[in-house]
C-alpha cells in the first residue's frame, strides 16, 4: 500500500501536508492543485459531464501575506519602536526571502548573529531588487542606499548609546528616522515584487492598513517601551 504524500509546497517544499489541505501546514502559504500523481491510492478521477464538462473549481482560503504590509506603517512604527520591531522586521525580511527562494536566501535566525545578519540582509535585498526587475523591467529599489543607510543607522546608533542630554536625543531621533526610511524603501519595493508574483494577495496595503500580526504587535509595545527609557535617560540630568 503506497502511503499518502501530498504535491510539494512551492514555498517551502514540505510534503507532509494532510489529504484536503488547501495550505501548508509549515509556512501557512496557498498549496498548488493537487496533480493526479499525489492523490490517494484508490481515488477515481473526475471526469466531465454533460451539465459540467469540467471539474469544478476547488474553492480556496485567502493566502497569508507574509511581508505584505503599508510603508507608511513600516516607516512610522521602525521610528517609534527602537530596536524590537527593526529585528522583528527583519526576521520577516529573511523568511520572506526564503520562501521566495532568492539566491543565497538564508535562514531568519540569521539576525541574531553580528555581522553576517548584515551580509544575509544585504542578500535579502538583493533578492527584492533582482525580483522587482524580473517582473517589472525595473525596480524602485538601490540596494547600494538601502546597505549605506542601514549600516549609517547602526552607527548613529552606537554614538548616540555614549551620549545623553541634546545631543543624544537627536542622535536617538536621527537613527529612528533613518531606520524607518531604509525599511520603507525596501519595503515599498518588496510590495511591488509581491503584487505582481502573487496577483491572489491583491492591492498592496496603504497608509496604515494592512494584516497586524501578534509578533508585529508585541515588537512594536516593546520597542516602546525601550523607546521610552531611551528619551528618559536622554533627558535625566
């Protein structure tokens, strides 16, 4: 008896998915049609009849958009939530690159490492640029700005840790401008890709609409807070 395996995800590759699944049960992305090869030992295939010459659509759920959300709200919550949502966000950035298979794409885990987070970023946006550019003839994308002002960030960062009063809340609020303008454009350019690969997703989000997901809310309450402590410590003689 040949045991059950279902069609490959297109995102992740997983094969264990249940018989009827419409989404992977590892990354939660659209499954494909199921072809005639993985359906279930015993299965009669459908055939046309006089009233529906052929098979009926199988309806489906609303895929889940992973890195589908408004640069509006990508610029105004990295400016207001410090380092929580630029890691968080960043994780998202190297999943998605991952399950879009761009090349030299690596794991989100990734982020936790010095320095080769800033190589595996470096790739991710790569990977949004080269993508764009395939779909689209061009992309809103530089990858070479987005890298300079990712790295200005972190080192308006570090000078403003040593420094209080004035200047290190200015220093504090030029990095958290910066932050929020490099993951706008990279963001930006990400929907663009997503809009045109996956026409299912629709429009891409403005303003402040869009999916909230919880770890986007947690990320974006810590990052507050730390926020917070950060303009009290500036402003404590």
């Amino acid at each position: 008896m040949q045991a059950y395996q279902s069609p490959p995800c297109l995102y992740c590759g997983a094969t264990w998915n249940p018989p009827g699944a419409q989404t992977c049960v590892k990354c939660h992305n659209l499954l494909p049609a199921m072809p005639a090869a993985y359906a279930p030992a015993g299965t009669p295939p459908a055939l046309p009849t006089a009233d529906a010459p052929f098979p009926a659509a199988i309806p489906t759920s609303a895929p889940r958009p992973g890195f589908y959300r408004a640069p509006l709200r990508t610029f105004l919550f990295a400016a207001v939530a410090a380092d929580a949502y630029l890691i968080w966000w960043c994780f998202q950035l190297l999943g998605f690159a991952q399950r879009e298979r761009f090349k030299n794409a690596a794991s989100p885990w990734w982020v936790l490492f010095p320095l080769a987070n800033l190589v595996h970023i470096s790739r991710a946006f790569r990977g949004i640029a080269d993508g764009e550019t395939a779909r689209l003839g061009r992309t809103s994308l530089s990858v070479p700005l987005a890298n300079l002002g990712f790295i200005a960030m972190l080192v308006l960062g570090r000078l403003a840790a040593n420094i209080y009063g004035g200047t290190g809340l200015a220093l504090d609020m030029a990095t958290a401008v910066v932050a929020g303008a490099v993951l706008a454009m990279v963001q930006r350019s990400a929907n663009a890709y997503q809009a045109s690969a996956h026409p299912e997703l629709g429009p891409a989000p403005r303003g402040m609409g869009g999916r909230y997901t919880w770890g986007e809310v947690v990320a974006l309450i810590v990052g507050i807070i730390i926020t917070i402590l950060l303009i009290t410590a500036d402003l404590t003689p």
